[in-house]
C-alpha cells in the first residue's frame, strides 16, 4: 500500500511567511526539508506534487479506511530572519482495517516575510524641549537616513519591524551636541512616535539625567538626592535648585514634565517633554549621588480608595516605560524603570541609579545598595 502527504505552498498574508513542504517516506511523518527558493521555484513545485498526490489518494485504500482528524493550526515558523521550519499534526479518530493511517504529522519549510511599518519621531533639546532642525537620524541596520525638518520632526515611509528577540540601533546625530544612540530600539506596527532628546558635550564636573517615559502613570517626577540636596518638583522638603554647602555641587531640575494636555495628541496626554536635571561641579567632596523616579500621583493621593478610581494614574512605574538617559564625562548610559535598579516597599518610588563622583561611575541600583 502507497501512502503519502501532499507537498502545497502556502503564501500567507496572515503569518507573513511563504511555506514549502515535501513527505517523507514514513507514512506516519512529513518532515523532509526543502531548500531554500523563490516563490517561483516552490510554485512550480506544488503543481507537480498535487498530480502525484491525486494518484497517491486513488491508489490507497488508507485513506478510504481510516478516519483522520482536522490538522491542527500550523506553528509558528521557527525562525524569524532566515528560512525555518513550522509544523502542523492530526489525529486517527478510527483507524478502520489497517493501523497505517498515513501522514499524522507535517513540517514544512517556511520563509518569514519582513513586515513594513511607518516610524516617526521628534529631535529636541533636552534642556529646552526646542526642536532641533538638520539632525540627521539614522537606522545603520536596514540602510535608512532621514533629516529633521524646522519642528525637529522626522519620518520614515517603510522600516522593517523587529523580529522576535531582536533589537535595533538608531543614532542622531547634529552640530553642537554630543551624538545620540539607541542600542535596543523595538520597532513594531503602530508603535508610537519616538522622541529623541540630546544634549550639548559635558564639561569637566558635570552631568546631565534625562527622563523620558511612554505610558501610565501620567506625571512621574526625577528626584535627585546628594549631601543636603532633595531636587525634585513638587515634593515636601525637595527643590528645583539646590547646592551642596560641603561640597559646592549643584543641581538644576531643567524641564518638569507636568501633567498637562496637548493639542497634538488628541485629547491624549503628551509626554513628549522629558524631565531634565543637570549636575555641576561634581567632585570628590559631593559624595553618592542618587536618581530616582517617582509617581507623583501615587503619592499626593496616597489613599486605596483613590488608586481604585484612578487605576491608570496609579500604575505601577514600571508599566511606565521610562527610560532614564545619563550623560557625565567619559559616561553614556541608558537605564529602563522596570528593568534596572529597584522599587520602593510601598511601589511609590524607583530608584534607578547612583553616581560614586570619586570614581565618576554610574552604577544601577540595587536590593540593599545603599541607594534607599
């Protein structure tokens, strides 16, 4: 008795991928490999491998006499840039005189299709929120380049969404200021617009943190603490401006990100503003310096009853995407909230990172530190 699987080519616009088969000799399995092709090749294919199949079925009683189960849904393909593999199984649901019920499993070759999605974005000053006009952003990985125009906008018609597990890198780069690089961009449909903040080349003794974020809770607040010094808005005891008496340092909150709306957003709120704080005349006498981030909403309104009405503005910080940018001399570091560094007890507050101003090292916080 003959038994075997039919060989298809599938082109499929939902799983993005163009897929090949062909059967083993095992009745019970089809998993020979094809090579990589066009979809040309692979059609060609299929129209010779359905007239062997049609032949295949009229000459075997297995098929007439077993009862076989619907396939399952295909797999995904097991490889997200090159050619893979993905499978499908059935089941015998009554295997009638002969127990040799043909193919009960498939692989198929499947060749994933890159998937095209539009990026836009802005490029501002840090310190001022001002658009940067003539900077030039860049995706070195897929060979595209854009220039900003008099609002510091930027755009990008078709750039390939990232696989599964992968990451990309965007620079910016404009006259006066230091360049800018995002080592683990995420590109997917309908992600939002990226806003990309850069600041001027630091001097001896100076840093500047950067805090932007993407999501809810709406109004987080970039605290910094060293000596004497609590900089932060809107928070008892903390100021905008302070200097350190022993050892001179001073720290600036440049922008506060307040919760406010924007006519650009659609009724949504805008965080296209980051919060930035700049830190001079850092030295060996100005002691650990520590940034945290808190959620200003949790904590001006610090009752249940309130986070249970205001779910969103209570959320956790870090469903906030918040991403923390320093810059000091020699140091070009970016920290995730949620990812690097550690919460508070209470969820109120994260602290990210420290700065030793003897060494000039920025360390991420971690559990029992020091950084609390």
């Amino acid at each position: 008795m003959r038994t075997g699987c039919v060989l298809a080519v599938l082109i499929s616009g939902a799983s993005a991928e163009i897929s090949g088969r062909v059967a083993e000799s095992s009745p019970h399995a089809c998993q020979a490999e094809m090579p990589p092709g066009d979809a040309t090749t692979l059609l060609q294919q299929r129209n010779m491998k359905v007239v062997e199949h049609a032949e295949m079925e009229s000459s075997s009683p297995c098929v007439e006499k077993c009862k076989l189960s619907e396939w399952s849904a295909w797999t995904g393909c097991s490889s997200t840039t090159e050619a893979g593999t993905r499978t499908r199984s059935r089941t015998v649901l009554s295997p009638g005189e002969d127990t040799k019920c043909g193919c009960l499993q498939e692989a198929e070759t499947c060749f994933p299709v890159k998937v095209q999605t539009v990026l836009s974005g802005t490029v501002k000053d840090a310190k001022t929120n001002s658009p940067i006009e003539g900077a030039t952003v860049e995706i070195p990985s897929q060979g595209l380049q854009t220039t900003t125009g008099p609002d510091g906008d930027f755009h990008f018609a078709k750039v390939a969404v990232t696989p599964v597990g992968g990451a990309e890198v965007l620079t910016a780069k404009a006259n006066t200021y230091a360049d800018y690089k995002m080592d683990a961009l995420f590109i997917s449909e309908g992600m939002s617009e990226l806003s990309i903040k850069m600041v001027k080349p630091t001097k001896p003794g100076e840093w500047t943190i950067v805090m932007t974020w993407e999501k809810q809770p709406v109004d987080l607040d970039s605290t910094t603490i060293f000596g004497k010094c609590l900089v932060a808005p809107d928070l008892d005891g903390a100021t905008k401006s302070c200097t350190d008496d022993a050892s001179k340092t001073t720290a600036n909150l440049d922008i506060d990100n307040q919760n406010k709306m924007s006519p650009h957003t659609s009724g949504r709120f805008a965080f296209d503003k980051p919060e930035t704080t700049t830190l001079t005349n850092v030295n060996g006498l100005t002691g650990p310096i520590v940034f945290r981030v808190d959620n200003w909403e949790r904590i001006s309104n610090p009752t249940q009853s309130y986070c249970e009405e205001n779910e969103p503005k209570c959320a956790p910080i870090a469903d906030s995407k918040a991403k923390v940018e320093v810059h000091g001399p020699d140091v070009e570091k970016t920290y995730t909230v949620g990812k690097d560094g550690v919460a508070s007890e209470d969820g109120k507050k994260w602290f990210v990172f420290s700065i030793d101003p003897k060494s000039g090292v920025a360390s991420p916080c971690q559990p029992g530190g020091g950084c609390e």
